[in-house]
C-alpha cells in the first residue's frame, strides 16, 4: 500500500553539498551499514545540531 503523500509545503528541499573526502566515505559507510539514505542521515544530524543552538525540531523531521 502507497503511503499519502505530503502536502507541498511540507516537500523537502534540494540542495547540493560538498564533503571532504573521508567525510563521504565515513557518511557512505555509516548509510550502508544502517541502511539509511544519505539525506536522512544528513537531516537527522542536522536536526541535532540545531536542537543544540535552541531551534526546536519540525513535525516534519525524521518521519522514518
């Protein structure tokens, strides 16, 4: 069964980064081993580190 999708403000967002090159590595590693997609990992860290500067986490963060 399709889960419903999401109304559009709440559509992610692209964007396009760089990583040093052990960081991908050690990212690419990390998302294997956890069978994880990379930008959920990236969001997830990044919801952390916000979290810690006081900007409280959306409803949307995480959903897996």
């Amino acid at each position: 069964m399709a889960r419903e999708k999401r109304p559009e403000e709440e559509h992610c967002q692209k964007v396009s980064i760089s990583f040093e090159p052990k960081q991908f590595e050690q990212l690419l590693d990390y998302c294997q081993k956890e069978e994880r997609s990379m930008a959920w990992c990236i969001r997830k860290a990044l919801t952390a580190w916000l979290a810690e500067r006081g900007y409280p986490p959306t409803d949307t963060t995480l959903r897996r």
